[in-house]
C-alpha cells in the first residue's frame, strides 16, 4: 500500500469534510470520484 504525508492543514480539511467513521481513504476515494465525473462533465459539454 502506497503511504503519503499530508500537512496538518490538508488533515484539518479533510476532518471537515468527514462524515461518521468515514476513512481518509474513502473521503479520498469519494473526492477522486467527483474529480473524474466533474472532469467527464466538463469534457462532454465541450462536445456541443
């Protein structure tokens, strides 16, 4: 498993962001997941 360290502020930002015993893999998992299907949006409006 790939570890990385995130500063102290980008931890308090995604304690935020955290609902119930969510994990900072699934909030990071959810926050990839907007990312691409934001990214499919945009590209597919483009088309027109």
């Amino acid at each position: 498993m790939v570890q990385i360290e995130l500063d102290e502020e980008t931890v308090d930002r995604l304690d935020g962001l955290r609902e119930d015993d969510e994990t900072y893999d699934e909030i990071v998992t959810e926050l990839l997941n907007i990312y691409e299907a934001e990214e499919l949006t945009m590209f597919r409006s483009g088309d027109g």
